[in-house]
C-alpha cells in the first residue's frame, strides 16, 4: 500500500511542476549575470530564485467575423408585450447567437414614433436598415447580408443586452442656508 501512495505522489509531482516554472538568477565568478532554468553552481552569488506561472490572455468568445458584423451592423430589437410575434423574433435573434440590444419603446414614445414612423412592434435594426414586424424570412436575409451567423457559433448564445438606462436629470440646487443672524425667531 505504501508504495501505491509514493508511486502516484511521485506521478503527480511532475505533473503539478508544468504549470509552473523555476528561473534562477546569479552572479558567477566573473561578475556576469546569468539567467537559467537549472540551479546555479557552488560558486554563485546573488542568488535570486523565481517562480514564472502559465499567463493567458482572454480572447472575446465570438469569431473575427461576427465581431466585425457587431461593429458594422450592431442590431437593436424594439420590443415590448407583443405576443407570439416578439417571442419569435427573441427566438430567432438567440438561434443564430447574435447579441442584441434590446429596447422598450414604451420607454420613451416620442422617440420611437420619430425613429420607427410608427408604433408597431416588433423592430429590428440592423445598422441602419429597419425592419418592421416580424417575417423570419427578411429577417434572416437581412441578417446574412450582414454577415451574422446562420447558426449559434459553440458554446456562445448572447443574452440581449438591456438598452442604457437614460441618466436622472440632475435635481435643482437647493438655495444657500440663510444665516442665523437673520432667522426670525
């Protein structure tokens, strides 16, 4: 049994050494500074002992391709209880995996009537091209012209990103307190 446990710690040891590495650095008897993987010699000064980890740099999970249709051509649903016409167009946006800002007209009328010529819901804009109500079929074209997806791409299905919330208007300035020698009392 012993050696069951010292032949797998002793499997596992170096196994554990490859996420990380030792750099050693020393002076050696001519002055000169070395740097190395292996332990210095008895005749070394300045020893410095380093440790250097695996580093990785995060990448963004959606390919080249639909990074440059999100820039070209981000899409914005307009979308509020409509029924089985929005719940289709969610549906769809989520099986092509295309990420979307999502936007409550109800929100602020004015602007959608001004921006949509009406108040028919659901809207999708594609860059600049506008698409009123729901038809899967102009959707998709309109989609692929783009350069969306037809498909998910692995493991990346994008929830829709909520429209910004628009900023408070800052409250009036309250009037200076009145000092005391003027209170009436």
């Amino acid at each position: 049994m012993k050696i069951l446990i010292i032949l797998s710690i002793a499997w596992a040891l170096p196994a554990a050494q490859t996420g990380a590495a030792q750099l050693y650095r020393w002076v050696d008897e001519k002055g000169n500074v070395e740097w190395r993987d292996t332990p210095p010699p008895a005749s070394a000064k300045k020893i410095e002992q380093r440790r250097i980890s695996v580093s990785t740099i995060e990448t963004s999970a959606l390919p080249y391709s639909v990074q440059q249709a999100v820039k070209n051509f981000p899409v914005t649903l307009w979308i509020y209880g409509c029924g089985a016409p929005c719940d289709q167009a969610r549906a769809l946006l989520a099986r092509r995996g295309i990420p979307y800002t999502e936007k409550d007209p109800q929100a602020d009328a004015e602007a959608f009537k001004k921006l949509t010529g009406a108040d028919e819901v659901p809207v999708l804009f594609v860059g600049n091209t506008r698409l009123k109500g729901y038809l899967e079929s102009e959707w998709d074209s309109t989609l692929d012209a783009a350069g969306y997806p037809r498909t998910a791409i692995a493991g990346s299905k994008p929830a829709p990103k909520p429209a910004a919330a628009p900023e408070p208007k800052p409250a009036p300035a309250a009037p200076p307190p009145v000092p005391a020698q003027y209170v009436v009392r």
